[in-house]
C-alpha cells in the first residue's frame, strides 16, 4: 500500500530513540522527511545518518522540550529547512515513578510539566503550518492512562490528558480538515522499558509475569508495530479517522489477561 508520504515534512519529537526512533525510520522508508528532535545530540546524528544511508530524508534538533522557546525554535527550523509540516508526531516523554505516596506536589506538578506541555506547545506553534497542508497530529500515549499502574500518578496524569487533548483538538480542528489521533502502546521493549524492568527486584521474573500476561501470541509489542499504525495514521489512507485511542498493545488492555 503506497501512503503517499513522498516528501510530506513530519516532526518526531523523542525520535532518536525507541518507539520514536521506529516511527522516525517508518516514515524515511515511506518516503517521508523526518525532523527529530531529542535531547541527545550523539543520539540524533545517529538516527539521522542511518536513515540517510539508506537512502531517507532526515534531520535533527537537539531541544530539551520543557521551553516554550525550545518548541518554537523545532516549529522555526522546520520551516526555514523546508517550508512546510505536514504532521507532528508527539512521542517524548518519560514514565518518572512520581508516585502519590513517594512524590510531593512539587515533583508532581514537575512531572506534568515535562511529560505535557510540549504536546500542546508543539500543536500550538505548528497550527498554522498545518492549517496549510491539511496535516495531522499524531499523540503517543499509554496504557497506564487507562489502566494504572502504581507509583506514577505524575505519567498517569499527563497520558490522560493526552487522551482527552486528542478528542478535545479533534472538534476544534474540524473545520481545517486536521485530524488528531492518539496511539496507545502497553508493553512494548524499548530501552526506556529495559531502564524500568530493571529497576524493579527480580526484573527476570516479572517480565516473565508481564509477557505471560499479553493475551495475543504471549509477547511484547515491537516498537515498529507501533511506529506502523502511527504512520497510517499520518498517512492520507486513514483520511476519515480522527478523535481516536488506537490500543496497539496484542489485546492487553481490553482483554481478559486470564487469557
């Protein structure tokens, strides 16, 4: 299936790396230019020369995306680079176990901070460039927004938001023909995941009890299975679908994990 990307501009934030990094390469391999931006300069020439060298289109930013500022300047270089965005793909952010009882509101509302306000900022200052194209907005939640998962009331809070942020942009872009969709991972291995399996006791031994747990086919989401529905969905092909929360996750999430 041709997804008509040829040359179509698309920002991934976090996309060095990870599910971001698959989705990065997804897009390069359909035809598309990648903008990454992530906080790792090492991280983001590497990402950049890989798809370069397989014959793609990329470029980078490193920002820390906390600033106001930070996320105009990504919106800013895109432009100056190559005149136009077609699609922005918030996908950084980082599951920071900022729990109720072992947080405070301080760090609570520092976690919201870093996990949130750059999907709004980056919608905000991409707006009129994609009022332009007709383009699309793309959000990366997570299955603790629905689920929970204890010891992240910080994450939990900023996926939910996302959640509600993508139906809530879904009705005001209507009249500019944006669609905004969010796509939902569970377990899916990354090195963020790794870093957080390991930090647990008896990492071995709970990831065996997370896998046995994933109703289809007993094994973790690919990051490229999530960065395949996330590019359908910049894609022109899903052209009718807007305000949704797509579970890529092999059934966790819905279904009966006794399964």
């Amino acid at each position: 299936m041709n997804l008509n990307l040829t040359n179509k501009v698309f920002i991934v934030t976090g996309g060095a790396k990870g599910i971001g990094a698959a989705i990065s390469k997804t897009i390069a391999g359909e035809g598309g230019i990648v903008v990454v931006v992530g906080r790792g300069k090492e991280d983001n020439l590497k990402i950049v020369d890989e798809i370069i060298r397989n014959g793609g289109k990329a470029s980078y930013v490193t920002a820390e995306l906390s600033t106001p500022e930070a996320c105009r300047e990504v919106i800013g270089f895109t432009i100056e680079k190559y005149g136009k965005i077609d699609g922005l793909v918030n996908n950084a952010g980082l599951n920071d176990g900022v729990g109720l009882e072992n947080g405070s509101p301080e760090r609570f509302f520092g976690s919201l901070h870093k996990n949130l306000s750059h999907y709004y900022n980056l919608a905000h200052y991409s707006l009129p460039h994609l009022k332009k194209t007709k383009g699309n907005i793309v959000n990366i939640g997570s299955k603790v927004a629905v689920t929970g998962q204890g010891n992240t009331s910080g994450y939990a809070a900023s996926k939910g938001a996302i959640n509600a942020l993508t139906r809530e942009w879904a009705v005001e872009l209507l009249p500019y023909s944006i669609r905004v969709n969010t796509v939902l991972p569970a377990e899916v291995w990354t090195p963020l995941y790794e870093n957080w399996i390991n930090s647990l006791p008896n990492p071995k031994e709970k990831l065996e009890q997370i896998i046995s747990k994933i109703p289809l086919e007993k094994r973790m989401t690919t990051a490229e299975e999530i960065a395949d529905m996330t590019v359908f969905l910049l894609s022109d092909r899903s052209s009718h679908t807007t305000g949704q929360i797509i579970f890529v996750d092999g059934g966790y999430t819905h279904l009966d994990r006794s399964l």
